[in-house]
C-alpha cells in the first residue's frame, strides 16, 4: 500500500512539473499562426477558351490546330494554338457525342481547358460542320465524279474570296432546275445555280442545288453566217452578265425556225445578213450552246451610219434625181419643193414592204424634208404615194 502512494506521488510530481512546459509549447504555437494550417498547394493551372476553325488534326498526338483563335487573353493575337486532347476530354459534335477521330478540318470548334506550362489541354471540344451557300454560273460538270465547278462564287464568308469552287453531290442531294426536280445530268455549263451545303475537311457537299437556264444578251457585228448549219459567228461588243467576259470575241449562235427575227432596211429573212451588219441577239445558254430565241437587225457597222449624205427633191416633174447611187450608211434626204403635198416611200404601193421603214408616212408640205439611212447594200424602187406616177431608184453600194 505505501508503495502504491509513494508511485501515485511521483506521477503528479511529474506532471506538474511538465506542464509549464507544455503550455509555453502550445502559447507559442498560437503566436505563430501555424497550428492546423495545410500543407501550400501546387501552382493553379490557367484556364482558357477559343473559337476557330480546324486547320490540321494529328490522330497520333491527339492534337487539334485551330486557326486564328478567338477567345481569351491568352490566345487572342495568335495565328494557331496546337490544342491537346486527352481521356478526360469531352467531345460533341454536331450535338451528338463524339470522339477525336470524328473531328474534321475545316470544323468549326468551341474549346476550354487549362494551360500545363505551354500546353493547352482541352476539357471540352464543341465541334460543327461548317455550312456554306453560294450562287453563280457553272463553269464545269465533271460528270464521273459528280462535282459543279462554280465561278466567281457569291455568298457566305467561306466561299466570298474564292475565284471558283468545286462543289460534289451526292445521292442526297436535292436538285432541281428551272423549277422542277431534276438529276445531276440535267445541269449544264452556264447555269446560274443556288447551292447551300456543308465543308467537311476542305470539301465542299451540296445538300440542294437550284439550277437556272442561263439567258444571254448581246449586241455585235456578224462576222459569218452558216445558213445550212443555222449558225452565226458574232464579235461581241456589249452584252449582259453571261456575254460581257466575250467583249471583242467571236462567239458561235445557234438558231432555228422558232427564233424570232425582227429585220428592216432591206434584210427580210436571216439569210440576208452579211458580215459587218449589226444586230442584237436574245437567248438561252445550254452547255456550249447558245441558242438564240430572238436575233434584231441593228443596220450597218455604226461607223458607216451617216459618213455620207445626199439630197432629192421633189419637183413638179417627179423625183430629182429619179435614180441616185450611195453607199451603205448614207442618209439621203427628200425635200418637197412643190406646192402639192408629196409622200416618199418604199415599193411597192401601197404596202411599201420592199425596204421596211422607207416611208414618210405622211404626206410633206413645201420645204418639208424627210430622211432615211440606207444601212444594206441593194437597189430599192420608191414612188410618191400620192402620185404613183413619180418614180425613183436608191442603188446601194457595199
């Protein structure tokens, strides 16, 4: 028993004399600021985030390049960050879920990650297929590959800066021309098309197609004329969009029984157009061929109108002279000297159709003059409508 005591006395003894100790210990941790304080944390990883366009895909590295970013501080003012994508990474495309080998070039992306030193690793990768619409006339048709050539595209920022664009079909694509349904084979080189679809790594796929009948305009000077082929070469001088690039070429236009004619001065059907006259011709453009649906006589060359004149005078005794020799664009005057009033005018009476627009129309009072320029080579009567006795001739020559 006294044992134990004398134990239970030494332990107390101990403790008190320990305690001073401990409580100096624990008073200068409190002054410190260090009692349950963490371990410091690791250097935070920047975030970052960009939009772009996919410009190269590395399978092996699993690295996406996206062009002139747009985004954060960190990547605006750079012409490509090289993105990495890991197991963690979160990829949809065109609002599905997706995986890298799914990416395209020429996607369109929405990226955000964090930066690991100079790496930038993506956390979630949003990815669409580009679309595209643009309109112009097709220049080629490569009928093995199923692919339009168009030229001096119009339309959306992707094809804007392009010369031309070759554009594929496929067995989904919706066509139609003129209005109605069509297929591929319908389309032909000069059509003014429509076309909306989408750019999957640099490659253009039509979804729709609207295809047009191009019709032309120009204004030119016959250079030929194949009656039996019902062909006229042209050297174009004006022209609408289709015909202008040809300014100062010799074009090829077709015709047939439906192609209307609007002739005068001589020129009664298409056959009597020679080389130097002018005219102006409608049509539609197929392929390589342009048919004309209508073909005007303009006259002469323009620089042969009106480089010479002559007079007549209407007498008591007729015509003065009665025959008169001029070349072609000479413009020939009639003045009446008599008191009687006179009407100039084509043969024969009374329709006056040998040289269509020969005719005053009415009869001229004294000094009244009436002019016509005589654009076509030929020997064409005339009479005074209000006196058939009074005759002359006009001989044109070339």
């Amino acid at each position: 028993m006294k044992k134990i005591t004398t134990l239970t006395s030494s332990l107390v003894l101990a403790s008190l004399l320990l305690s001073p100790v401990a409580f100096a210990e624990n008073q200068g941790n409190q002054g410190n600021g260090n009692e349950n304080k963490p371990a410091q944390a690791g250097t935070q990883m920047k975030r970052f985030e960009l939009s772009g366009k996919i410009s190269a895909l590395d399978a092996t590295a699993q690295t996406l390049t996206v062009l002139n970013p747009k985004g954060s501080k960190m990547v605006r003012g750079k012409d490509q960050v090289v993105v990495t994508v890991n197991a963690d990474t979160k990829i949809r495309r065109n609002g599905q879920s997706a995986v890298f080998a799914d990416l395209k070039t020429s996607d369109s992306v929405k990226v955000s990650g964090k930066i690991d030193g100079d790496k930038y690793v993506a956390s979630r990768v949003v990815a669409t297929t580009p679309k595209f619409s643009l309109s112009g006339r097709i220049l080629a048709i490569d009928a093995t590959n199923k692919t339009i050539t168009v030229k001096n595209p119009k339309g959306n920022k992707d094809v804007r800066k392009l010369d031309s664009v070759v554009v594929y079909t496929t067995a989904d694509t919706k066509i139609k021309r003129d209005g109605k349904d069509a297929i591929f084979a319908d389309l032909k080189v000069g059509d003014k098309v429509e076309v909306g679809g989408t750019i999957e790594a640099d490659k253009y796929t039509a979804k729709r197609i609207n295809a047009h009948t191009s019709k032309f305009e120009l204004t030119g000077t016959v250079v030929s004329l194949d009656t039996a082929a019902k062909k006229l070469t042209i050297t174009v001088k004006t022209g609408n969009a289709i015909t202008r690039e040809f300014k100062g070429k010799d074009v090829v236009i077709a015709y047939d029984d439906s192609t209307k004619l609007v002739l005068s001065n001589g020129i009664t059907a298409i056959g009597d157009l020679k080389a130097g006259m002018r005219v102006n011709v409608k049509g539609v453009a197929s392929g390589d061929i342009w048919m004309a649906t209508r073909i005007a006589f303009l006259g002469a060359k323009k620089s042969e109108e009106g480089k010479s004149s002559a007079k007549v005078e209407i007498t008591a005794g007729g015509f003065a002279p009665a025959s008169l020799t001029a070349k072609v664009g000479t413009k020939v005057t009639w003045k009446n000297e008599t008191d009687t009033l006179a009407w100039p005018a084509s043969d024969p009476h009374p329709v006056h159709t040998g040289l269509p627009g020969f005719d005053a129309l009415a009869g001229l009072a004294h000094d009244a003059t009436y002019s016509f320029t005589f654009l076509t080579a030929g020997s064409f009567g005339y009479h005074d409508h209000l006196n058939t006795s009074h005759t002359g001739t006009i001989v044109v020559t070339p």
